[in-house]
C-alpha cells in the first residue's frame, strides 16, 4: 500500500470530538530514552486538497417510495412487519436487493430472540479507511398491531435513500460508510445489541460513530436531536439552522432506541426523531407548527401506523438532515500524495498493555546521504485510548524523535498521522525504528502500519 492512500482526518468543528486534534499533542519535551535526545516533531501537513463535498438533497418522492413498498409488505402480510412474522424477512429482502443492485457489500446477520430468528441488514460501502467507520441505521422491524410505517419505516426509508445516494454520488468518504437496519428493536433493541455485542473489540474499536433514525417522519412533528456526542449533535443542529427550523433535545426516553446499543459501547452516538405518544406544546406548535395538545404521533404502534401517517415536510427535513450527517462526519481530506519514495512495514505488532516499548522496523537502503529536513513520518496504530501511549522514531544510529507524548485526558481511539521529522542529520540507510510505548494500564492495541517518505 502506497502511503498515497492513506488518509488523515479532517479536522473541523464537526468532527473534532471524532477525531483528536493532533496539534496539542506535538509539544516539545524530555525525550523518551534516558540518553537520546528527542527533537521536536512538527504537525502533519493539514490542508486539503479539496473541500469537503455537500451532500445532496434526498428527494422525498424516493424515500415515500419505499414507504409505499414497506406497507405493500405489510399489507400482504397479515398487516405487520414484526419480528419473527413474514412481513419482517420481505422487509429485509427489499431494502437488500435495493443495496446490492447499487454496489453495497451486504451482510444478513441472523440472531434469535423469543424463538424466533431475527435478521439485521449491514450494507458497507467499499472505499474510505476501514480504521474509522462512520455508521448510520435503522430498526426496520415494526410492532405487531400494525405496518410500521413512521415507527420505523421512516427512518429506514431515509438510511436506504441516503445509501443509494451514496452510489449515485459514487461518494469518496474519508472513512468508510456503513449502514444498518436492525431487527427486533421493538423487542428491546435486540438486533443492534446482537451487533454490538458480536463485533471483536478491535473491530468496535474503529466505529467512530453512530447515528441512529427512528420515527423522523411524525405526522404533528418536531424536530428533535439527540444530545450525546458533541460533535454528531452540532453536525444536525447547523444543518436544521441553514434551513431555519429550530430544534430541541430528544427527550422522549433516552435509551428507547438502537443508538444505545452503541453508547453503551463507548461509541459515539447521535440522531433525530419527530416524536412518539408525547404531546406537543402549544409553545412547541407556535415555532413548529402542527397541532397543540395533541401527540407526535396519534398512530404510535397503532394500526393507523400507515403511509397516512407521514407528515412529508418532516420526513424531507430529516432526510436531507440524515444525509448531510453522513456527508459531513465522513469527509476528510486526503493526504496528499508523497513527493518521494514510501517504505513501510505493515506487519501488526501487539503493543503490551502498561508494558515494555515495542518496534516496528523499516530497513532503508540504496540511498544516499543523508534523510530529509522533512521526513514524512506515517504512524498507524489501532489503540482503544491513545492517551496511553509514547511514540518516538528511532533513526538507525538510536537517536530518538518524540512524535507523540503520552497523556491521561486523550481517550480517543488509535493514533493515525503524518509527523515531519527533521532527519537531515541522520544517515538515510538502515533500520529505522517506530518505538510504541503504553504507560497505562486497561487499554490496548497495535501497531498497524509504519511508513517513512524520503
Ligand atoms: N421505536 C422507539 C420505541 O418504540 C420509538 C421511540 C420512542 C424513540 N421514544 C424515542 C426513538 C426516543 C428515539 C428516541 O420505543
Ligand atoms: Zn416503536
Ligand atoms: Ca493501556
């Protein structure tokens, strides 16, 4: 792999919960080893090549669509699409066939709950760094008194539409795009907890966030977005600013969806929601508009639960919100393409919890003179908490840089950067060393890839 196609984080307001700024950490101090120096390293190189593109508008006719082929099913299948019914297996068959004939890579993971098997739907769109997954989803399963159609084929029909507005686009994210629909959320968010709980830890590791939709097409709507991580809730909160509707937080039950599945966790989460059986205020009607003193949704797990009960302005909203969620906290920049010559190792070295520093080693030869004023320096290590960990390069003659220092309040995931080292002073030819340190116990990781750009 050619460190070309390597790529860094974008580092914007929306995204800085998600991903660590790097600056903060480049500070200046003692070196790691007790006689070798350590020189200062300086930032990653952090301008874009390009801006971030804008994510399109989702047109409602397309998710409505869905909606009607949602309550087709439904309807031919005794009125449901719950858990462990025909109606449930058709739904999943449907929003498949849509994924796999636009490019998706789809998996159907089965579980069983109440002696029923239950599918999820997981969609993964090829391209962006599988290191940091950005996920969005669904519950796509309904209750049995009815159709389902705002709780949830709303939210379902919008992560569908986004999805296939990915392919359109043929959209390059920075990370990489997967999307869910899970099955039996109405039995207790048993589909996404399956999930959660199935995924290894290095991979549970990688998710950076999760944005969760269900019920965003309320036919008396509000426009609430969840309050969890920072930096997901901003991305909604701006967007519904540039279109001049106000928000305000979910309140109606923290915890009653597939998101907290994911934050318990430790991923980050977020989402949107129009509104259940709570009624909606007269203040609350005056700035939204709809109907005071009466519910979000009259036809929450009702039978009236029908393509009738959509309120289309509400649903377009959310839609358009849900996409440009997921246009904005995947972008990224990418890194521009080395001007010289990569050497890299991308043997996997297991980093000891609290323990002895490990290396991973770059032989160089053929060259001559000295390395460059500004060795390009790629650090790629997968790590539950960052904060652990002391990471120096070794030139071959032992003199150590210090790229990162370690540090008890940086809990984000995995180190992943680009450090220029002032190497002019250093032989070019042989073994140059990345040495990872974790000086703090509980978390772990390894290292993934070292690389060197003359
Ligand atoms: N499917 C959810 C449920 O039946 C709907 C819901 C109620 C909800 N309250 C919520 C979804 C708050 C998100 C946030 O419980
Ligand atoms: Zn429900
Ligand atoms: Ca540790």
């Amino acid at each position: 792999m050619n460190v070309s196609e390597h790529h860094i984080p974008r580092r914007t307001a929306a995204t800085a919960a998600l991903t660590l700024a790097l600056a903060g950490l480049l500070a200046t101090t003692a070196p790691a080893g007790a006689a070798a120096p350590a020189a200062p390293a300086a930032p990653a190189a952090e301008t874009a090549a390009a801006a971030a593109a804008a994510a399109p508008d989702i047109p409602l006719a397309n998710v409505k669509a869905h909606l009607t082929q949602l309550q087709s099913i439904a309807t031919a299948n005794g009125g449901n699409r719950a858990h462990g019914r025909p109606g449930y297996k058709a739904s999943i068959d449907y929003v498949k066939a849509k994924l796999d004939a636009a490019g998706f890579t789809t998996t159907v993971q089965q579980f069983t709950s109440s002696g029923a098997t239950g599918y999820n739907l997981i969609a993964d769109w090829p391209g962006g760094d599988t290191n940091q997954v950005l996920m969005a989803g669904a519950h796509l399963d309904s209750v049995s008194s009815g159709p389902g159609i705002n709780d949830n084929g709303s939210g379902s029909a919008a992560v569908l539409e986004t999805a296939l507005a990915v392919s359109r686009a043929q959209f390059k994210p920075a990370k990489h795009l997967r999307f869910a629909w899970w099955g039996a959320e109405e039995l207790g968010l048993v589909g996404s907890k399956h999930y959660v709980n199935s995924l290894p830890t290095t991979e549970r590791a990688k998710v950076a966030g999760y944005l969760n939709f269900d019920m965003i097409g309320s036919p008396n709507p509000g426009y609430f977005v969840y309050d969890d991580d920072p930096a997901i809730e901003k991305t909604f909160k701006d967007y519904f600013a540039s279109i001049g509707v106000p928000t305000e937080i979910e309140t109606e039950g923290d915890g009653r969806s597939d998101h907290a599945s994911f934050k318990n966790a430790g991923i980050p989460v977020g989402g949107l929601f129009t509104g259940a059986s709570r009624t909606k205020t007269s203040a609350q009607a005056q700035k939204w508009g709809g109907t005071a003193g009466q519910a979000f949704d009259r036809c929450y797990h009702s039978s009236c639960d029908t393509t009738s009960n959509i309120n289309d302005t509400g649903l377009d909203r959310n839609s358009d919100a849900l996409a440009h969620g997921v246009w904005t906290l995947s972008a990224g920049t990418t890194e521009p393409p080395p001007t010289g010559d990569t050497y890299e190792n991308t043997a996997d070295v297991a980093i000891p919890d609290n323990g002895a520093a490990v290396t991973s080693t770059v032989t160089v030869s053929g060259r001559s003179g000295n390395a460059p004023a500004a060795l390009q320096v790629g650090v790629d290590i997968v790590h539950t908490w960052r904060g652990d960990l002391v990471v120096d390069l070794l030139a071959p003659d032992g003199t150590a840089y210090r790229l990162k220092n370690s540090s008890s309040s940086d809990s984000a995931d995995n180190v992943r950067a680009t450090y220029t080292v002032d190497a002019a002073g250093e032989a070019a030819n042989g073994a140059w060393k990345l040495r990872v340190q974790d000086v703090a116990s509980q978390d772990t990781g390894y290292i993934n890839a070292f690389r060197l750009t003359f």
